[in-house]
C-alpha cells in the first residue's frame, strides 16, 4: 500500500503557521494606531514593550514545553518566587550594586531549579504534567508567601532605574527582547528543537529511536524556568519592589499566546518565534480593546471573546 504524498505547499504552510499571528498582529496594530495616534511614539512603542515584555518572556519557556507535548501551570508561581527570592537577598545583602547582582545571581538559579524540579518529576517519575505543575505551583506560590508574607519590599533604585534606562540609544526593555530572540534563534539551530518536537509529536517512536526522551523533557522545563525567571527580573524592575502574589495570570496568557502563535497543544508543532508573535497579539488585543472605549465592565468580556475567536482561528489554520 502507498502511503499518501503530503502537499508540499500544505506542508510549507503548517510549518509557518505564525505567519497568520503576524498578519493578526499587524492589523491589530493598524487599529491601535488610529485610535491611538501617539502609538509610534517612542516613548509609547516603549511603555507598551515594558508591558508585553514578562508575558513574551514566560510563553517563549512555555513554548518548548507544549512542543514537548507538556504543559506547565506553575510558571506564574515561579515568577513570584523569583521575586520575593531577588528581592529579598539584594536587600539581606545592603542594596548595594554587588547585592543587585547577587538577588539576581539567585532568581535565576531560583527558576532552573523550579524547572528542575518540575521535569524530574513529570519526565523522572512520570507523573501527569497538568496536575503535577498546578501542584508544584501552589507550592512555589507558598514558598513565595514564606519568603515574603506581604508586597512592598523595594529593590534599588539603581535596579529599577537601569531597567527603565537606555543603552546605546536604545531602551533596556528592547535589548532584553532582542537578546531573547537571539537566544530562540540560537536553540532553533540546535538538534535540540527537533528531537523536542518528535518527543511531543511520537514520543513511544522518539525512545525507540534512541532519544532520551526524559532528558529533553526535563531541559524543556529548565528552559520554562529560566524564562519565568527573566520575566520575572522584567516585572521586578518595573514595579521596583517584591510581590508574593505576582504572575497569578502568566501561565494561562502563556498559554493562551503559544496557541496564537500556530503551536498545537498535543505537542510536535510550533515555535518559540510564534510565541512571541502570540504574546504581542494578546497586548494589543488589550490595547484595542482600551482604546476603543468599550465599557469598563464589558472590556474583560469582550478581551476574553476576542482571545477565543482567534485561539479558535488559529486552530483551525493550524488543522487546515
């Protein structure tokens, strides 16, 4: 028996599925333009990064989970913790520039080993991603509140003020994105990205292949960590202070933008650029909706239905 010939083009297509995110996300920001016309502004094109900025971060983690075939609930728990975990060694350490980097030596390392934790015990153990990750959540959301009971420990005003600041002409916020991208650039040409989506898209033919597949889900975790950590410093030097309760609604925006940005959740399709791609969707579908002077009891309806219908037009694209 024959097997069936894939369209090349149909293929083509399924592989650049975020383009129809980019075209979304251009229209959107046409839209935003006419009812804000100060949006090309530099000072406006920045606020509106510095917001986007922790969500892009955290779905781009996210991203290489849900190409794994996992998924992961606690990513907002982690940005918390990394907070109050930044926040409070800079301040146990005197608030000096050496302390800053330290606090954020400690986020970090606080992220991967969150990650850690979570891929030993979905890939390790073998437990189910879904409940395993909202569990761990609420324990690294615990942690948080233990670490640092109520909000308002402040960082350094050397911190907060870098993070606001420029850098050759260009704003932090930007070089934090561009180095991201040069970060999703750098994986994507590593095996890494395809024995990831064979894990997630076969992952019974993936073993038999000889794949470790337990390895490279657990480093997909790690990287989810890693970037729930980055988000974390973005949002730490944007609100200049520690919050145990910060990230409550990162992980379901995550999610939310990885499917916006063509990735299938059942694993195996995807990609780390579309993500991004899906994160600024979700802003200026915010903007938008703001701007167009919706009621304000209406507008988190209206955000939500506008969100399903293009989750919804994504998935269909994607099954197309």
């Amino acid at each position: 028996m024959t097997p069936a010939r894939t369209n090349p083009a149909m293929a083509a297509l399924r592989n650049r599925v975020w383009l129809v995110t980019l075209s979304a996300l251009i229209a959107l920001f046409v839209i935003n333009w006419i009812l804000q016309p100060n949006l090309v502004t530099p000072n406006v094109l920045k606020s509106n990064l510095t917001v986007f900025l922790p969500v892009v971060l955290v779905a781009i983690g996210q991203s290489y989970v849900i190409l794994g075939g996992d998924i992961d609930l606690s990513v907002g728990s982690i940005v918390a913790l990394v907070n109050v975990v930044t926040v409070s060694v800079i301040a146990a350490l005197g608030g000096g520039v050496p302390a800053i980097f330290a606090g954020i030596g400690a986020g970090i390392l606080t992220g991967v080993a969150c990650g850690l934790v979570n891929g030993l015990l979905i890939a390790g153990l073998r437990f189910q991603a879904i409940v395993t990750t909202f569990a761990t959540g609420i324990i690294f959301g615990g942690l948080a509140l233990r670490i640092l009971p109520t909000a308002g420990l402040p960082v350094p005003a050397e911190y907060w003020r870098t993070y606001g600041g420029a850098v050759l002409g260009l704003p932090v916020v930007l070089w934090v994105l561009i180095l991201a991208l040069v970060i999703i650039a750098i994986i994507a040409r590593r095996p890494f990205i395809k024995h990831l989506s064979a894990v997630g898209g076969l992952r019974q033919a993936a073993f038999q292949s000889g794949l470790p597949v337990a390895r490279i889900r657990i480093l997909a975790y790690v990287l989810a960590g890693l970037f729930a950590a980055f988000a974390s410093l973005c949002l730490t030097g944007e609100t200049a202070s520690g919050d145990p309760l910060m990230g409550r609604l990162l992980a379901l925006s995550s999610i939310s933008a990885v499917v916006l940005g063509g990735a299938a959740l059942a694993g195996g399709s995807g990609s780390a650029f579309g993500a991004v791609l899906g994160a600024l969707v979700l802003g200026m579908i915010g903007n938008v909706i703001f701007f167009a002077r919706f009621p304000f009891e209406y507008q988190t309806l209206i955000q939500g239905l506008i969100t399903l219908l293009a989750l919804a037009g994504g998935v269909l694209v994607a099954r197309r």
